[in-house]
C-alpha cells in the first residue's frame, strides 16, 4: 500500500493507494484543514488512527515550500517536514518529500484528457513543459523533457520572483504593492487568494469608489468571485479579469525561462473558479504579450488541469515508481 499527500497552506490531503500493474486504486482519501494542526506529525497521527493501514510500501508527499535535503519548512504553515520524521511515523525506509509543484508536475502526466480544459490548441510537439498553480499560493515547475515520452520534473520557488507590469494600470499596481510590501514585490502577493483580495482594494482606491474611513471590510477570495459572478459587481470582475491578465503574463515568462515547447500546464484551485474569464481569452492576452517571442506564445498548447488532485496523484505516482 501507498500513501500520499498534498501538503498546502490551506488544506491538506492524504490518501492511501493500492499499487496494481500500471495503475493506482484508491482506498482511502480525507482531507484536513491545515491551520487546524499544530504540526503535521499531528495530522499524520490523526489521519493513521482514522484508516489504519495495512503494511506500507512507500509514501511521499507533496510540500507547499522548499525542499532542501529532504527537509521543509512550509512556506505558508508553522511546519517542518523531514523524511527522517516521516520515515519513523510510518516505520518504511522509501519515504520522500517533493516540492508541491512537482508533485503536481508529476501528476499532470497521468491525467486523462477529459481531466483537461484547453485554453490554446498550439502546435503539438516533443520539449519541456511548463507548470503554473496558484491557490493559497503560488507555486511553478518545469518538467524537463529527457526524450522520447519522458520527462522530469523539476520544483522552482518561482513564484517569490519580481511582479513585472505589462502597462500603466499595472505600473500603478506595482507602486501600490510597493507601498505596503516595501522589501519586496513578489508575484505571490497577485497570483494567490490573497492576492485577489489586494487586487480589489487597489482598484477600490484606484476608482475611490468607497472614500476613507467608509471602506467596507476586504472581501477574500471566494466573496470577490461570488460578487464578480453572481452579484454583478463591476469592481469584483474588474479584479479578477487583473489577476487572470496577470496570471498569463507570469505563465507566459515561466514558457519563455523554461523553453516550453512541449506546452504548459495550469493548476491549483483558483483557475477552474475562474474559469470563464480564462476562456475568454484574458489570460492568453497576458501569456503571449511578449514582443520578438509573441508569435513563439501563440505557438504553444496551453492546458488547464480540472483535476483538483493531481498534485496528490503526482505524490502518488512517485512514491508507485521510487518503491
């Protein structure tokens, strides 16, 4: 047996696996709010009392944060993840931590194809990959193609880059996220759940449409969407159509670094929220705005994963092939 898990600032899966020839079975899956657990040994705890496994065989999980030598320390939980740690738990010796974009990296490559949305149909061809996920963060990975149907995937801390603007709305942005982030602007502070609340409140004073002390409290994420698309409020969609230009423009440099020619993967929770907009063609507007190299943009499949476990899936297809 096998198990896996998706380790994210928000919420964290576990799953245990039964390994057949080429195939995983799922037995059990649970999810757990992160805040709630103190460490993760804890919600490990939890999660072995409620299943009980049978004998296990290998286990990884997939880590919101660097991992360095087999250890993490999560960059939006209180937590430190080693697989000496995980290796004791769960008393195996093939236990192993991965970065969660590369675990989600892993996992797209065994999606079906109805598990896909395809937001650019582009030239299909053999090369590296490239993949995006914003959620409670943002994460990217490159999968590295090793020729023929194989690839590597590889995690990046790309996400903790520079935020750089495409025009003036966006020059203002960048000034107003300087103000509050003065050491530095990453593109963390757009493209994740919070970064749409911030999105929000600069156009709010952008526009002055709720002057002073008046301001109501600042809606999250989901309360943003809930406005955009069901309460009509011009403010909400104009936020999101940002973040979604944004979002294309940042995927589109992750295409341009990584020479993606193989195409590029999005993931995460926020882009099937949105995905309307994405299908409108916001967010290839951003991804192929790219000077000397549009025409190369507009060349490249871009595919949106529907699949809310892949990264779960892609610990667990790692750990099937490291047993």
């Amino acid at each position: 047996m096998i198990l896996a898990g998706d380790i994210g600032g928000t919420k964290t899966l576990l799953a245990l696996y039964e390994p057949g020839t080429k195939q995983l079975n799922e037995v059990v899956c649970k999810q757990y709010p992160s805040a709630d657990y103190a460490n993760f040994s804890d919600l490990l705890q939890t999660f072995l009392h409620a299943t009980n496994p049978r004998r296990l065989e290998a286990a990884a999980l997939g880590v919101a944060g660097p991992v360095i030598d087999q250890h993490c320390v999560t960059t939006n939980l209180p937590w430190v993840i080693s697989t000496t740690e995980l290796q004791q738990s769960l008393q195996i010796d093939k236990a192993y931590l991965l970065n969660d974009l590369q675990a989600t990296a892993y996992g797209m490559l065994h999606l079906p194809s109805n598990d896909f949305c395809c937001l650019n149909k582009g030239s299909k061809v053999s090369g590296n990959v490239a993949v995006i996920a914003a959620g409670t963060g943002l994460g990217e990975a490159i999968l590295y193609h090793e020729g023929e149907d194989r690839w590597h995937p590889i995690a990046t801390e790309g996400g903790h880059c520079e935020f750089g603007p495409q025009n003036a709305l966006q020059d203002r942005l960048l000034q107003w996220l300087r103000d509050r982030y003065p050491e530095h602007v990453s593109i963390e502070r757009i493209l994740a759940g919070p970064g749409i609340s911030n999105l929000y409140q600069f156009l709010l004073e952008e526009k002055r449409a709720t002057p002073g002390d008046d301001r109501p409290p600042l809606p999250d994420a989901k309360t943003i969407n809930e406005l955009a698309f069901k309460k009509d409020d011009p403010i909400a969609l104009e936020a999101l159509i940002l973040f979604t230009e944004i979002y294309g423009a940042e995927a589109g440099n992750l295409a341009l670094k990584s020479f993606s020619r193989g195409g590029v993967f999005i993931g995460g929770g926020i882009a099937p929220k949105i995905l309307p907009l994405l299908r409108d063609g916001h967010f290839m507007r951003g991804f192929s705005k790219k000077g000397r190299f549009s025409a190369v943009l507009q060349d490249m499949p871009v595919n949106l994963s529907l699949n809310e476990l892949t990264g779960l899936l892609g610990a667990a297809w790692f750990a099937f092939n490291h047993r």
